[in-house]
C-alpha cells in the first residue's frame, strides 16, 4: 500500500462537515493511467475534505479497515472513495459505512476506472486531470448528502398467478406447496394452456396432456389454490407486498354441483366450431372444453346459447340435468384480492399464417398449421389420430413441412426466432413415420436448431428415419385443382438447384408471437416489453424472471417464446423469487424517493402527470398530494418537472446535482462536454465502454441520474450558464426505459429546449439527446467523439453570449 | 394476428341437432305474436293473409333451422301452434 503523507485543511470546517476521500490503483487498472497519489493531494485540498489517501485495492479487507478506523479515529461523516463504478462496487462500500457507524447514504463514489483510467489508456496527464474533477463533483455532493431512513414495506404472504398454462400451473403448485395462498386466474374455462392442445412432447415424445392432466387436477384439489377460471383481472393498486386486485369472474352458469356428465350437452341444439380444436371439431353451447379440463364443471356459451338475457326458450339442458347445476340467474362477480406478489404467466398466441398469402392457408384446404397438426394426430382428437386431409378426409401418403413461417422474417410476421417450431416438427415428422411409415416427409427450412438435451439426437432419428430435410423455404404454393395437393416451388440453397415437390398435405410451422392483449396486463403491471413484444424482464442475465416492477415475476411464454421446459423452469424460478420477499415478510427500498415540501407545493398535479407509476395522488378538492412511497421507483421525473422546487428526490437531490455541474465547470468548462447518464442503460453503457477498453476523448464529465427523467432543465440551463461546451443528456432507447416510460419526458424537455434554444439564437447542436443500451458502449464513445467536434467548433463568443442569455431567461 | 377459427368442423356431418316441424292452427291465432317475436331461430314471420279472426296468423319462414324448442307452443296463449319432431324419412 503506497500512502501518501495525510494532508489536513488548515482549518477544521466550520459546518462540521468531515470528508474522506479515498483514491484507488486498483492494481494498475488505474494507477496505470492516472496518478493517483497526485490526485489524492488535490483531493485533500478540497474543501471539508479531512483526510485523503491513496492505496492500492480499496475494496480488500486492509482498504475497508483502514477506512473504518479513519471513520472512527478522524470523525468522518462523509465517505469518498474514486474507484470503479458504483454499479459494481457502491453497495461494498456502503456496508463499510455501515459497519463503521456512519449512515450508507453519506457515502459517495467517483468512478475513475471505466469512466476514465480505461478509456483514456495512454494520455495519463488527461485522465490525472479529469480524475481531479471527478473526485472534486464526488466531494461537491458528499458535502451535501445527508443521511437517509429505508422504508421497510410488509409482503403479504399469498400470491396471484395470472394465466393457468403450464408456467402459470407450475408456479401456482410450488408457491402452494411452499405453504402460501396462491390464487390462479385464467381467463379460459379452464387451464391447461397451449400443452393440453398439444399431442406429444419433444424431445421425450411423453404424451403432453398424460404428463400434464394430474398437474392440473392437483392444482385444482390443492388446498392453498384458490383457482378462478373464467375470468379476468381488471385492476391493480398499489406495489410490492400489497397488491390490491380486481378479478371479474365470469358466469359459468352451471355451479359446482355440475358432475360434468355430459348430458346437458348432448341435448343442445345450437353448435359452433370448437376453440380447443381450432375449429376441427364441434361443440355445443353447453360444453367442457376438452375431457381433462379443471374444473370440469361445464359452462354455458351465452353468445351461442338460444336464451338471451331473461328469456328462457329453450330448456333442453335445464331438464337433461340430473343434478339441477344449471342456472341461468348466475352473475358476473368482482372478487378482491390481496397479495404480496404477483407472477405473469400469461402465455403466448400462434402466428396467423392467413397474411402469408403466397402460402394460400385459408385458401387450401390442405395447408393446414402445426397446431392443428397437434390436433389432428392426437388420438382423442377430431380425427381419432388420424392425419386426414381437410379436402377428402384421406390420409396422405405424403407431406411437407414448412419452418419459420411467422418467424425470422424482415418481411412478414417477426423477426425473432419462435424457439420451439424446428423440434416441434422434427418430432411431427417421427409421429407421422411412426403411424405411417411409408409417408414420404420433407421439411423446408431455413435452418435446424436443435441446440437443446436431447435435440439432436432427435433430429438424428428423423434423418435417419428418412425425413427430407431441404434448405431453402418455398417461394410459393400452388394448388393442383383436381387433386387438392399442392405445388412447393422453391430452390434449395445448399446444392443451388430449383425444387418443384408435389405433397399431398402442407403443415404451416407456425411462430409463437405476444398476446394480443398484453397491453392490458402491461398496463395494470406497469411492465414493459421488449420491440419483439414480450414482456421485459429486469435484467436479462441476472434477473431474468423478475420485472422492473417489484414483488412483479415472469414465467412462461409472456416473457419470450420457449418450450415446455423453459416455461416450467422458469416458473420454479418465479416462485422462488416470488417465495423468498414473501419468506422475508419484509422488504426495505432505497431512500431515493420524493419528499413533498407541503410549504411550496401549488397542488399543481403536474408531477402526478409524469409519474409512471401512479405514485403520486393529487385531490384538488382538498389541496393534498400524497407520495405513495411502496409505489415509487425512485426515477425522479416527478422531481424534475415540479415548477415550484416541491419535491426533494433524496439523494439526487437539486442541490447536490447543482454542485456536482459547478465542480465539473469550475476549470475550462468551454472545453468540457457535462454528460448526465441514467444509471440502467447510458451509464451502464459508459462503464461498458471502460470495460471493453473503448477510447474517447477525456473532457466528459459523467454526473449519474437514477433515470433520464430526473434531468430538470434548469441542470441544463445551470450547465450552460457555466460556460459548458457541450452538454450529453441520454437514457435507455425509448420503449426500454428502467421506469417504464419516464424517458419520454426527458425527451419532451429536451425538445422544449431546443425549441428555446433556437428561439434565443443559440446553436441547440450543443444540446444532444442519446439512448444507449448497457451493451452500447461503442455507441457511447462514438458519440463522445462526435461531441468533441462540436465542442471545438464553438467559439467563445457563442459560449460568452449563451451564458447570459440562459442566465437571463432561466426560470 | 392470432390465429381465427374458419374450417368447418371434421364432424359436422355427423353431429345430430334435433330438427323440429312446426305447425300453426291459422284459425285459433289471434295474432298476438308471440310466437314470432320468441321464437329463438326466428323460424316465423307474419303472413299476408287473414284468419276467421281477421287477423294475419304466423307462417313459416325457414324450417329447416327449427331445433324443436317447443317455445312457441309454451307461450301460445290460444294452442295456436305447436311443433313435432320432423319426420325423416328423407334422412335427417
Ligand atoms: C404448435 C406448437 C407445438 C408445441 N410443441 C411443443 C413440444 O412438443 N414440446 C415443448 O416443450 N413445447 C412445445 N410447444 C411450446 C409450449 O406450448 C409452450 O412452451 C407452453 O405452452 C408455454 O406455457 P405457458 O404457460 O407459458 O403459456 P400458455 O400455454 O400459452 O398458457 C397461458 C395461459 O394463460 C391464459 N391467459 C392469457 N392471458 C390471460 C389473462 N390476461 N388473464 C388470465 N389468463 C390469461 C391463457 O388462456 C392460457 O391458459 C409448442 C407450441 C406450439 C405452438
Ligand atoms: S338452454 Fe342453451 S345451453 Fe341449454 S340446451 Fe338450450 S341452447 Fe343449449
Ligand atoms: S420518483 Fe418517479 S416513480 Fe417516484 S413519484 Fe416521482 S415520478 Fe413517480
């Protein structure tokens, strides 16, 4: 450990403020581009700062005692230590606080590693400097931080699982048989998902409804499920641990004394296609949607059924029923519920291959999809396992398949791969050799994916079996009008010749794309989704199963297309997340919400308007604005917007975000760029930058926001009276924002400026606006650089001329 | 675009729904309509010609969808009309 001799201001500060800083080597990782012992000295110059040094691994155990005794031996009330990024190593040095005494939140980091020893590998005189600044902002708001109380939220114990597919089935089991009330919503008349429409199973080839009914049946009898079928969760209020929910159930009208006989049914006189066959087969008005469903009670079509609203004119199933379940007087019924957590199984849809019109499904009858293939060669369905052609009910002697049909298009339907349509066909194509040996089988592909266990060996079967797998998708299918098979004219891209294939029958493998409805549950989550559609999780690698919201988890086909042991997988992970917050019964957030300051609030409602998490309740009537503080996320767009300075954002408070913009600009702020990142994606990506090594120029000056959205354009106009040269505000790309969808206020505000910039006649080039993901760190420095063009271009005349226009008209 | 149900169920042909014939005493109705206004196929109309009772009796407009409900009998005031399972001798 290398220690410089301890410098101490002349005086003891006044305001009792005691700062120490610490500057880290990290091995040579900094020390290697920037002098750190030079740096410490400037530190221990700055003002209220009481000792600062520098060593080698901040972070070992030596580097955190040493600060713990300086802690106690120098009365220490602020922390700084200029290391690496705080995404990495803040909470470290949070707990040496702690541990020491001193409060977490009056500790501050400067991050000197991938902000600028890595960045700036071989111009150690600039990084020294800009490693000053950094340290010299860390100082400017440790001196105004202030210690904070974590709010500790109760978890309710009980669980909302909505959707019953498989992922939902599978997390309602393992949280009810943790011992919680799990309460299981599906807006079908029963559950079972897509898995209880699907024949066999790849890779195992189980029978799917086999391995799938006593899951099912088990869900239905468990003692802590609460299971509600046949309805639809319409509201959510309130956040993590305290979830009020909203369910509207549906009139079965047949009650639970129903012993799903039958008898009812075989009397109706009205039919419709059934769902559950994708119209293969029929059902009646008075039905179960398939013989395993849970319940098993059955359920009256009102749209279908001959009686409207109070008019009883037909009584066939009235009088069939032996145990008088019918009833027709049933009611929808909203149902509360509370509970502390809150697992999304939604599932996905299948894509329609209609729009493909080159394909001609809907125009053929004998282009079918792989979902109805599902039904066709499943023995209780329609056809009795029988492949039959929809044209002539004969079975064909042979077929073809056609993969990516929806999927990985720019064209058509998604870009995305659907995961699961490759081994569902290779294990369509054994079902058929299986039944059919002699059925002569191609597949038309794009390319096989057979990444998973036991996948290629599976494709290896079909091979060997003698499936025809042919590189290169149809361009076309033409109908042979007398015989009802089908043309497939394509080229086969492996040996660069035309095909012309005669199949009797075509199946369609269709992509998996995000409900339709997902809106509806993104809404009332307040969940983002990705650009695929899908819902977002919070973190792709390591939080894979949780949601930006809290006390929110994913499972299943809502989070991204998957197969049946993904789903179930993932849901065991759900329940473990959802089970561990409520095991706790407890959770603290961080003390980086709002507090009102009731003296300056107008009741204006303006930050109620930009809060995307409604956690902000305005009543006009009777002048309150109440902070729901479980609710909010902390990203300050509430902060921000407030014209009367109401709000105080805890630890990103004006002042402090104030200071550290005048630290930045205290020394040849025409040459500077202030860039203010959001802590989820631009800071992310401007550590990711450091991390790959990335090189750009050493005048940014990165100050940290929880979001974009908490940039107040007064911290602009603040940057540009200072005489910034240029000035960076970036975030997440819109649609990706961590706080849902506050960085479309950040963009507002930028534009508004703009405008005003342009209004005064200042060149708004020197205002830039950018969205980068954590992975965009290249992103991130080619803009530095483009920046740095701007910064050079401007004169000091413009500089002089903005900074008493915006000094002037700043509100 | 999810996937739409269109093709015509496999088992259509076979599924029996019952098919009614319907029968009305022209001279007892009295033309209340109601059997027209219930009726939940909406099998009958009101015809053009006049009864004894000088009103326009119910007829027929399309039996075939007739699924025997019997509703027109139960509200027929004036056992005016009655339905019967239809014979089928054509095949039904
Ligand atoms: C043609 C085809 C063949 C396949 N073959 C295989 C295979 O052989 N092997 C394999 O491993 N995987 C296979 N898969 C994939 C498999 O179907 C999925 O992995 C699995 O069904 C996903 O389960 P899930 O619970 O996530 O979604 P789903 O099964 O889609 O279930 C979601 C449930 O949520 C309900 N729901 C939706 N929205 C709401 C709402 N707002 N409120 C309440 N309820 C709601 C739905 O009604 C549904 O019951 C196949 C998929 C397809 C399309
Ligand atoms: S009352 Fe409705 S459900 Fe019952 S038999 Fe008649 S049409 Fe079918
Ligand atoms: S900080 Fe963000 S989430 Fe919290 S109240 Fe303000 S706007 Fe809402």
């Amino acid at each position: 450990m290398t220690e410089t001799p301890t410098q101490y201001p002349d005086s003891e500060p006044s305001d009792g403020i005691r700062i120490g800083v610490y500057v880290c080597h990290c091995g040579l990782n900094i020390a290697g581009s920037v002098d750190c012992e030079e740096v410490a000295k400037f530190a221990a110059a700055l003002p209220h700062v009481v000792i600062a040094k520098d060593n080698r691994y901040t972070c070992s155990d030596q580097g955190q005692e040493l600060i713990k005794q300086d802690i106690k031996e120098h009365k220490l009330n602020r922390l700084v230590v200029a290391s690496c990024s705080p995404r990495l190593h803040e909470p470290t040095f949070r707990r040496t606080c702690e541990e020491a005494g001193l409060n977490k939140y009056l500790f501050e980091m400067a991050n000197i590693r991938e902000h600028c020893s890595w960045v700036h590998l071989h111009e150690k005189g600039k990084a020294t400097e800009k490693a000053k600044d950094l340290v010299r902002m860390a100082v400017a708001k440790a001196t105004l931080l202030e210690p904070q109380e974590e709010n500790v939220v109760p978890i309710l114990r009980k669980t909302l699982v909505i959707g019953g597919g498989v992922a939902g089935i599978q997390a309602a089991l393992d949280l009810a048989d943790t011992g919680y009330k799990v309460y299981l919503v599906e807006k079908e008349p029963s559950i079972g998902g897509r898995m209880a429409q699907i024949d066999k199973t790849f890779p195992t080839m189980d029978c799917s409804i086999c391995i799938l009914a006593p899951k099912m049946s088990d869900t239905g009898r468990h003692p802590n499920i609460e299971l509600l079928t046949n309805s639809e969760v319409e509201d959510v209020k309130g956040y993590i641990g305290n979830f009020k929910v909203q369910v509207l159930k549906k009139p079965r009208f047949v009650a639970d004394e129903c012993t799903a006989c039958g008898d009812c049914s075989k009397e109706c006189p009205v039919t419709t296609p059934n769902e559950f066959d994708i119209g293969l087969a029929t059902r009646r008005a008075i039905y179960t949607p398939f013989a395993q469903a849970v319940p098993s009670t059955y359920i009256i079509d009102r749209d279908l059924c001959l009686n409207k609203e109070n008019v009883i004119t037909c009584d066939k199933c009235l009088k069939a029923c032996e145990r008088e379940a019918i009833d027709f007087e049933m009611k929808p019924e909203t149902v509360e519920l509370e509970v502390g957590t809150i697992v999304v199984a939604t599932g996905a849809d299948v894509y329609d291959p209609a729009s493909l019109v080159e394909y001609g499904y809907k125009k053929f009858p004998n282009v079918i999809t792989s979902l109805e293939f599902e039904r066709l060669i499943n023995a209780g369905g329609p056809s009795g396992g029988h492949l039959l052609r929809p044209s002539d009910m004969k079975i064909p002697k042979s077929v073809a398949f056609i993969q990516c049909v929806g999927s990985r298009s720019e064209k058509d339907g998604h870009l995305y791969c659907s995961n699961v349509c490759c081994m569902n066909t290779i294990k369509d194509s054994l079902l058929i050799k299986e039944h059919w040996p002699e059925t002569r089988i191609y597949v038309f592909y794009v390319d096989i994916r057979a990444y998973g266990k036991g996948f290629e060996d599976l494709f290896k079967r079909a091979k060997k079996d003698g499936v025809l797998f042919i590189r290169g998708l149809p361009a076309e299918i033409i109908e042979d009008r007398k015989t009802n098979n089908l043309w497939l004219i394509g080229e086969n891209t492996l040996q660069k010749e035309l095909y012309k294939i005669n199949p009797e029958m075509v199946i369609l493998s269709i992509g998996i794309e995000p409900r339709q409805d997902s809106d509806v549950i993104q809404r009332l989550l307040t969940l983002s989704r990705t650009s695929d559609g899908f819902f977002m999780e919070a973190h792709p690698k390591l939080r894979p199963v949780d949601t930006p919201t809290g006390g929110v988890f994913l499972a299943g086909c809502a989070e991204s297309p998957k197969d049946i042991k993904d789903s179930v997988t993932q849901a065991s992970a759900a329940s473990a997340r959802a089970g561990i917050l409520m095991a706790q019964g407890k959770v603290t957030v961080e003390a980086i919400t709002p507090r009102l300051l009731a003296e300056k609030c107008q009741v204006c409602g303006l930050c109620a308007r930009v809060c995307p998490y409604n956690a902000i309740a305005v009543d006009k009537e009777t002048k309150r604005v109440d902070l729901i503080e479980a609710a909010c996320a902390g990203c300050g767009t509430c902060g921000a917007e407030c014209p009367f300075e109401a709000l105080t954002m805890r630890h990103f408070t004006d002042e402090q975000i104030l200071a550290q913009i005048e630290a930045a600009t205290e020394q040849d702020a025409d040459k500077k760029i202030v860039a203010f990142c959001c802590n989820w994606c631009s800071y992310a990506g401007a550590d990711f930058a450091g991390v790959s090594r990335m090189q750009y120029p050493t005048n940014v000056r990165i100050i940290r926001t929880m979001c974009s959205g908490r940039v107040a354009p007064k911290f602009i106009e603040h940057t540009f009276a200072r005489g910034v040269g240029a000035i960076l505000v970036s975030g997440c790309h819109l649609g990706d924002c961590h706080y849902l969808n506050a960085n479309y206020q950040t963009q507002k505000r930028i534009e508004k400026l703009w405008k005003k910039m342009e209004r005064l006649g200042l060149d708004k080039n020197r205002l830039q606006l950018a969205w980068f993901t954590a992975a965009e760190g290249e992103k991130f420095a080619s803009k530095i650089k483009e920046m740095q063009s701007i910064v050079d271009s401007v004169t000091l005349d413009e500089i002089e001329k903005s900074k008493v226009i915006v000094k002037r008209t700043a509100r | 675009m999810p996937l739409r149900l269109w093709r015509k169920p496999l088992d259509s042909e076979k599924i029996k729904i019952p098919e009614g014939e319907v029968h009305v005493l022209k001279d007892r109705c009295k033309g209340c309509g109601f059997c027209i206004e219930f009726c939940p196929k909406e099998v009958l109309e009101q015809s053009e010609e006049f009864n004894i009772k000088g009103v326009h009796p119910p007829q027929v407009k399309e039996e075939t969808v007739c699924i025997l409900c019997s509703f027109c009998e139960a509200v027929c005031p004036d056992f005016a009309i009655f339905s019967v399972k239809k014979d089928c001798k054509g095949g039904c």
